[in-house]
C-alpha cells in the first residue's frame, strides 16, 4: 500500500480507522477469552505431568452431575433475585422520599451516592466486622431488637450466611437505584399530575397509573445493570464467607475462582465459568428484547 | 403538590433518618481506623465514646504523627508487614494510566459511533454493550493463561492493560452519549468548508466534549480503584491494589481491623470527593450513557 492509499483511507469518511484501535483490543478482552475457555474446557490439568490433556465431554458431563454447581447456581439465582427485589422497591421508596425541596436533601442525595465508589471488597470487610458476634456493631443492633441471639454468630451459620452477605450488598447498591430513580422522577412532566388531581386521583393511584409506565424505561436500564453485576457476584462472599459456612454462599463466579485457582482444576474452572457466561448474555439478550431497552 | 407544615417536617425527619441509616457504617469504619484494640474488641460496641488515636495510620503508613508507631517494622497477624504506601502507589499508577488507555481509545470510536453512518452500526454498539455483560471471572481465568504465557503476570502492564480494557464499553457508550449532545450541524458545516475528520474531531468536537471526557475518566478511575477480582487473580507480590491487599489483614491467627479501617478509609476519602467532583452526570455515568439527568 502506498502512503498515498493509506493517507486517503485515514482521511475518508470510513468509520473503520477511529473502530480499529477498539475492535482490536476487545477482541483480545472478549473473543479470545472465550474461544480460550471453550477450547480449555474440553482440557484438564494433570499435576503429575504438569500439562493439559484432552478429555472429551468429561467436564461438560461432571458439571451436569455436579450436585454442587447446581447448589452454587440456586444460591446465585436466590442472590439475585432477593437483592435485585429489595433494591429496587427500597431505592423506589427512597428516592420517592428524597424527591422534595426540603432542608439538606441535596446534601442526602450527595452523602447517599457515596457508598457507590467504595470498593466492594472493603464493603465486604466493613460488614464483616459489624456483623461479627463478638464484636460486631450490627450484630449487637440486631440482638436489641430481638432479631439475633447473642450466641449465633451470622455468617458462620448456615441459614443467615447469605443474608449476611445480603446486607452488605443491598446497603451499598440501593443507593444506584436511589440516585437512577430520582433522574427518572424528575424528568417526569407535570401536566399529567395536574390533570389527575383536579380529577381527584389518589396518591397511590398517580404512582401506579402515571409514575410507574412514564419510568419504566429507567427502571429497565436499572434492572439490566445491576441485574448483569449481581448474577457475577464475587467480591462479597470472597472476603466475607469464602462461600461458606459449607456450600451456603457459593456462588458460580466463586466456584469456577476456587475450582481453577485453589484445586488447580483448570479444565473444570473455564466450564464453570463459561457457563455463568453463557446465562448472563442468555439472560440479559432476552430482558433487552423484552423491555426493548436500546443504547 | 402542597402538603402540610407537619408532613413536611415528618418527611425531612425521615429522610435524614433513612440516609443516616447508610451513611453509619461510613462513619463506623472510619472510626474504628481511629481507635486502638480495646476499643474495637468491646462488647457491647463502643459507637462514639472511644479514646481516638492515629496509630494505625502511623503503620500503615509509614509516617510518623509523633506517638512512636511510625515504623515500618510493626507486623501483622499473618507475619507480614503493615506498611501499604506502596500499595496506595500501585492503586493509583494502575488507576491513572488504564483511565487513560479506556478515555484514549474511547474517545475515537465513540465519535465514529457518534458522527459516521454505516452499516451494522446499531449492532457494533450492541456488541459493546454485551462485553459489559461477560463475567469477570470468565475473562479472568483464561487471562490468567495468556499472561502467563507472556510473562504479563504480576506487572503494570498486565493489570493496566485488562483495567482499561473493563472500562471500555462503559467509556465508549458514555462518551458516545456525550458527543450525541454536540449538535452534528457543526461537524457538517465544518466538512463543507473542507476540514477532515481528524481536524473537526480535534478543534470541535474534543474541546466542545471536554466536561463530558473529564466526567468519563473520572468515574473510569474509580472502577479501576475498586477493581477486585482481576487484580486477585493477576498478581502475585509484584503489585497489589488497595481493595486486595486489604482482604489479606484477615488471616487465621486474626484480623487487624484497625490498620485495615485505617487502609480502607485512606482508599475511600480521595474517591468521595471525586464522585461529588462528577455529582452532575453521576446518573449519566452509572445507566452507561442510557440515561441523561
């Protein structure tokens, strides 16, 4: 190619030029990685010669009778779907609250975006020190009011591990809903709600009849972002129970983690992990058909 | 809507109870970096009335406020040491430059995306948004292969390289967002007198965008800083970024809640005051550009 050719192409009108430098680099962030996983998947490390081997199907076969990858997926789905629910009906209210001229609101709103950017992990940390039995701030808050015995410490017990868990992640994301939900309201018009209350419309009617259909395109944006990052979660658990007590945190994220990383099962990890991946993109393609959410 | 003296007043009680409700494990945390072992370890908890001192921040960092704990020497329960300054630096270099790595090359294709019409357009951006989808655990573990095929285990690089690389379908649909706002008359007019491309990207349009980039990399920075999974699964010893390092203060022997809190309010105070810096197109940047306040 001469300069010439190449001056006219990086000149032109083709968006190519200004794509390539992106295409390039998510190829190697995206394409690779799963053609990676799917080609490891069908692999296994052997320790003793400290290489891979073919398998087969014998991971794909493992996972479907894998009593522990389906437990993992129950608890990451119960995640989900609990978390999911309470943000969004605590963030509604909560922004509903807040969405008033009042004294220091915008200082609420300010002070509630903060928990946004602290990391997850120490998040995590933070919870786990107040909901320790010993010592902890929560628990001790907790057992005022009757909800926690002295003797039962959270996270180490089966049944409250993940709600534990739960607490953490819905104090620290219920303020995106808050924060989404609050742009939404005040992006409403106000002729609707002027005409439904010389009509003599309840409160309660106006936020079912008018709020709720006028936002429910910023509902479906929040639902699908914070949807994809709860189906992953990982940080949480890591730091806070590993997944235990026994298998009561494990999500699918953690499982492939330790499965790749601490039981040196390659092949198996990268199944694992493919997996989330393939209900993730399942999951979220058909929620933008759906809700018809578009960029 | 007109409501009454006293629902307001109950309302503006309720919602000072409500975000003080959140904010109280802030200030816990920050105060338990503020307080020696007693006062940590009590039962019941001790939530305001505790003797303050600055010693954890002596070890952790280094530094000396003049109570004597300002070695490096002081060591944690697992048998490592306490001193983090270098840690801060390594969250802060791969923060920087992998904000500049997404905004760099963000900002080029969002213009395409923005400005040029072309086929499967409508898809290539639905493309970008679905890599906002994959699991980091499912780039994370066949990333961890390939670098160590290219030795990028455990370096800047490595870290610096997949930090931008996650930012970039946020970076691209954001900034595609904010180009949108700059009316495509002035790219028109400014290609009828004969400019290029690259001249009207460069004198118009970048300029024109610059609140919008400055809020993208900002909100880029903060992603990076908070990044947990790929920074655990991608190094070793060699560098370490603040939210992994801290989860290795709990070990079996114990946890030093201090010098974590201590750790941990450091690493969250710089981002406070950059989110309230972006306050304005906070809403912008977490819908990704869906949604414009």
């Amino acid at each position: 190619m001469s300069i010439a050719q190449v001056k006219r192409i990086a000149i032109s009108d083709s968006p190519w030029p200004w794509l390539l430098p992106l295409i390039a680099l998510l190829a190697v962030f995206t394409i690779y990685p799963f053609i990676y996983n799917v080609w490891l998947s069908f692999h296994e490390f052997v320790p003793k010669s400290r290489g891979l081997k073919f398998v087969g199907f014998a991971n794909w076969v493992q996972l479907w009778n894998d009593g522990r990858f389906w437990g993992a997926l129950g608890v990451t789905f119960l995640y989900f779907a609990v978390a999911l629910t309470i943000e969004i009906i605590l963030g509604m209210a909560i922004a509903l609250l807040l969405d008033a001229e009042l004294p220091g609101f915008a200082m609420l709103r300010a002070v509630l975006s903060m928990t946004l950017v602290i990391p997850p992990a120490i998040a995590g940390m933070m919870f786990l020190l107040m909901e320790d039995s010993q010592f902890g701030a929560l628990s001790y808050l907790l057992g005022l009011v009757g909800l926690l015995d002295k003797a039962t410490p959270m996270l180490a017990t089966s049944s409250l591990a993940l709600i534990g868990v739960l607490i953490a992640e819905i104090w620290q994301w219920t303020p995106f809903m808050v924060l989404i939900f609050m742009a939404g309201l005040r992006s409403l018009p106000a002729e609707p709600y002027e005409a439904a209350m010389i009509d003599g419309a309840s409160s309660l009617q106006m936020f079912r009849r008018l709020t709720l259909p006028m936002m429910s395109r910023v509902i479906a944006v929040a639902v699908l972002l914070r949807g994809i990052d709860l189906f992953r979660v990982f940080d949480y658990v890591f730091v806070m129970t590993s997944g235990g007590p026994g298998t009561a945190t494990y999500t699918v994220s953690l499982y492939a983690w330790q499965q790749t990383f601490s039981f040196l099962k390659w092949g198996y990890g990268a199944t694992l992990s493919l997996t989330s991946l393939v209900i993730v993109m399942v999951m979220a393609n058909i929620f933008i058909r759906v809700a018809k959410v578009r960029w | 809507m007109q409501q009454s003296a006293l629902a307001r007043t109950l309302r503006t009680i309720a919602g000072w109870l409500v975000v003080g409700a959140f904010f109280f494990p802030i200030y816990f945390w920050t105060s338990v970096a503020f307080r020696d072992a007693k006062d940590i370890f009590n039962w019941p908890p001790i939530f305001f009335n505790f003797q303050p001192t600055v010693r954890n921040f002596e070890q952790v960092f280094g530094i000396s406020l003049g109570f004597g704990y300002g070695s490096q020497e002081a060591v944690t329960p697992g048998g490592g040491n306490f001193y983090m300054g270098p840690r801060l630096w390594d969250s802060i270099v791969v923060a920087s430059l992998s904000t500049v790595l997404a905004i760099v090359v963000a900002t080029l294709a969002s213009y395409a995306l923005s400005r040029m019409h072309f086929r499967g357009r409508h898809e290539f951006v639905n493309w970008v948004l679905s890599t906002r989808m994959m699991p980091p655990v499912a780039v994370a573990i066949p990333m961890f292969f390939i670098f160590k095929q290219f030795n990028l285990l455990d370096t800047y690089v490595g870290v610096i390289l997949v930090h931008g690389l996650m930012n970039l379908p946020l970076a691209v649909l954001l900034l595609k967002s904010f180009f949108d706002d700059i009316p495509a008359e002035i790219d028109e007019s400014a290609l009828l007198d004969g400019a290029s491309r690259w001249t009207i990207f460069r004198r118009i349009v970048l300029p024109m965008a610059k609140g919008g980039i400055a809020a993208t990399a900002v909100l880029c920075f903060i992603f990076s800083w908070t990044e947990f999974l790929f920074v655990l699964t991608l190094t070793q010893t060699g560098l370490k970024t603040v939210p992994v390092v801290s989860s290795t203060f709990v070990t079996s022997i114990g946890t030093a809640w201090g010098n974590m809190a201590a750790l941990g309010a450091a690493a969250i105070v710089p981002a406070f005051i950059v989110v309230l810096l972006v306050q304005r197109h906070l809403v912008r940047g977490l819908t990704m550009g869906s949604l414009k306040q």
